[in-house]
C-alpha cells in the first residue's frame, strides 16, 4: 500500500501551499491552504459576491473547485516523491443552499493504494459563529508516475 | 411528465443567456451561452492561463463549472414558468487531459421528471480543428416551486 | 427538517426486519436485518458459494444489493409514518476485492430532507477476526408520499 | 490507447458467454448473455417474483447486477489477452420503476485507455410490446495484468 510522502513535515506543507498558490485557477478563485498531514488536506475560500449566482446562493462551481482541489492534494499527500495523482472522476452531493462568509473544506483519503486512491471531502460554509455542511465530494484518483526530466 | 417551457423560443434563448450573463460566477469565469432548446443547452468557454494548473492541464473546476451550469440551464429548460432546478449531486468523468483553445458543452436532459430531472453532459476540447471529448457529467436535479413575489 | 419515524423502537425494528423478509430478491440473496435506530440500519449476509464470480471473489452485485437496500432502511427511518423513499441514484466505490465468510453492513443518513434524504453505507468482508472495509456507497433517496389505500 | 481482443469474434463472443455461464451469481440471478463485440455487450434477464421488492418493483439490486456485469463484459472486450478488469467505482441512475416481464441491458466503452475504461450501460424493461429505459449506469474499470500460471 502507498506510504506517505516520506519528507518532513515542513517540507511537504510548503510543498502543498506552492499546489494551491502556483495554480493559476486555485489562485484566480481565491482558494487558501490551511493545514495538511498524512493523507489529508484543509483549505478555505473567503465569499466575495463574484462567487454567487443571481439567486443568491453559492455557485456549484466554487464549491466543487474548493473539494476538487483539496481532494487532489490529500491524495497526492500518498503517493511517493516520483509519483503525482490524476483525478479520474469524482461525484459531489450538493447537500443545502450554499450561503455565508466563508467556506472551508477538509479532505481525508479513504483508501490509499499503489495504483489509485480514493478520497472524501466535505465543505462547510460559516456566518458568524455557526457552521454547516454544504456538500460532500468522493473522487477516485489514479497514482501516475512523474516523466522523468529531459 | 414535464414538459419544456411554454415560452415562445425566442423568450426562452433571452431567459437562458441572461442565466449565463447575470451569474457573477459564470461572468467571472468566462462561460459563454451558445444556443438550447426544450432540454438541451450549448455553452462556450474561450481558455485563459488563469483556467489552468500550473501542470499545464486546465483545472478540474473549470471543466466542471461549464458542464454543471449547461446542465442546470438544460433542466431549467424542462420545467414550468414557476417552477426552477436545484442540483442535487452530480458525478463528472475527467476522460482525458484538459488541454487547448477551447472548451465546448453541451446538455441534454436524459429524463425529465415531475419532481426531478436527470441530465448529462458532454465537455470538449478545441484546439485548431480538432475536437476531444474531455469530461462527461450525469446530474440530479430537483424541481422546485418558486416562491411567490412578497 | 425530517424527524424520525414517531413508533416506539420496537414496531421500527419490527417494520424495518419485514422490510428484508418481506422482499423476495432480498431473501432470495439471503440479506439479514441485525439492527437498526433513527436514521441507521445494519444487515449481514453470510457468504455462499452462489455469491461469487468464477475469479473467486464476490460479485459487486451482492455487495451492492446489500448496501442499498441497507441504505434505503436508513432512509425509510428518517420518513415520518405516510412517506416512503425511491432510491434516484447512488455510487458504489469497490475499495478491494470481496473475499471471506461474511459481509456486514452500516448505513447512515448523512443528510435528512423534507424532500430527499442522502444516505452513505459501508461494507465490510469478514474472514475470521479480521474486518476489512470493501465498499462505500452514496445515495439520493426521494421522499415520496404513500398513496392513499383505495 | 488499448484495442479490441485482438480474438477471432467467435472465440470472443465464447469467452463472454463464459463470463456469463460461468459466474456462479450471474447465473443465480439469471443473466443471459446476447451479443457482443468491440467494447460493447448486450444481456438480458427474465423476471421472476424472487426479482422483486414486496413493493411491486424490482429490486434495485437486480438492474444493478444487470448493468454492471453486462458493463464489466464491455470494459474486458477492450483489453488485451493477459488483461482483465477490476471495477473501481460506478454510478447508476433509477430512471423509472422497473416493472414488466424482461430486462435488456446494453453496455458500451466510453472512453477507453491503457490503465482505465469508462463504460455506460442502458437497461430497459419490456412489457408485451413496450421498452422504457429504466437506468443509466457510469462505471470505471482498472485494467490489470493477469497473474502469469504457476
């Protein structure tokens, strides 16, 4: 079964912050890194209203981008130094409106392995102090082996 | 069963575009109507560097975001005047690397329904005069009453 | 938000075990109620011959049976005493090849609806002391009224 | 990307019916091979009471064990002679309520690949002269290398 990623603890948050800072869409949506470990990863998203629909509620977009994206890195937080993952599909139960002021979303591989993983995550929207479960995402990921630099 | 709204075409194409149009999120990202019909509905989405990930492959949310709003608009196709779609879940299957010009949808409602209506949709890829299937999506949606104006 | 089924807890496990013997393709795989409360139910199927493929493990379609219909308790426990459920949809992760003597099976409400219930179940093969968890299913159950008896 | 068996089709279609005849489940449950070719399998079940839920409809389980063997047949007809597929992960939608005298299912390959298939199937019921579709599935299948003979 896969190992987790065999470098320091330091190493690998930096390494997952420059997943979610370098990536021009993670960026443009305006998603944060918030922690990581051994198969799991956290984020957050801070609403600005060009994240809604006209109806008021939350674009199914901008959810799933924040459960996709966090998905990714907790797989990837399985695979060895020479390995990277590929999302092959995944399936989102949008479980209430998506309303509030920020979104934050924690992802948890359920089961790892050599040739795939499968991985959970949930996002919570947040006003004020209180904190709902907006939806849950599981994606089955296929572990690729990195080209080898020219 | 449900049957497609009872506006004359033309109202119908002005309803849709301006769901495209008046959407922050979708203004935002980019998508673009292109045409639909009862139960069915084309968008567009020209790529910018911002759509990627720094891997060079377009972000899983972008592919997403452009097949779950056609499917929406597809379903909305299907309902009465006072009636709108919620999206339940939906599950997309990345088939193949996002990578060129262009992104194409189309979606078209597999089962209308009283209560709820299933959709897919299909998401391609154009670069110069080549067309590749990258993403397939099967969604949920509940059929919901509006609420009457206060 | 829906509330669990008002009987007391004696006629719900009674309701819920007639739900299995009641069932003809359920007692013909030989699913076995164990337990059951608000929102939750448990069956276990003992593992014969009949169950496998000619590869020598079980075919997904035992395991599926039992966790739908395992989910579809679940749900029918979050209905008040005129609802029934329909099943719209579910996904089946197959987490490792179904080998053992027995499966048991968990499924839970993850979210409860006026309308729809979402519904998880895990599955787990049994082979001696060990207990290895070989499925994950999620489902979208509607809530659908009970006709009226004529 | 892979090819068809590169089999004679009746030797093929010999194989498929194997796949069939040979499962100690599928032939309990009653599937019945039709027809094959590259990357598509066709199969039907006659229905009997011990099919059924004590509600009048199928059993979910049923259609569910149609479509996905029927799908898993698909996905093999697309590897090589010393692959075989392992179902990951599927999707299914419950169209309609399953009544009637006789279930048809066709599977086809979506997209195929080197280390993953992704498959559709169709599953219909039949009565007298009537054919309504009453599930869509969506399945993932890993392709791996059959173990050498000791």
């Amino acid at each position: 079964m896969a190992q987790p990623h065999p470098l320091d603890p330091a190493a690998v948050q930096a390494l997952v912050k420059r997943g979610f800072e370098g990536s021009p869409f993670v960026r443009d949506v305006g998603l944060q890194f918030v922690d990581c470990g051994a198969g799991w990863c956290a984020a957050s998203l801070e609403l600005q209203p060009r994240h809604f629909q006209h109806t008021g509620v939350m674009h199914a977009g901008v959810i799933t981008t924040l459960a996709d994206h966090c998905a990714g890195e907790a797989g990837q937080l399985m695979c060895g130094p020479d390995e990277h993952v590929v999302t092959l599909e995944f399936k989102i139960n949008l479980l209430r409106p998506g309303v509030g002021e920020r979104l934050t979303c924690r992802a948890e591989v359920l089961k790892p392995g050599k040739a795939f993983h499968v991985v959970e995550a949930q996002v919570w929207t947040h006003q004020a102090a209180s904190k709902v479960l907006v939806a849950k995402l599981n994606a089955t990921l296929a572990v690729a082996r990195n080209k080898a630099p020219a």
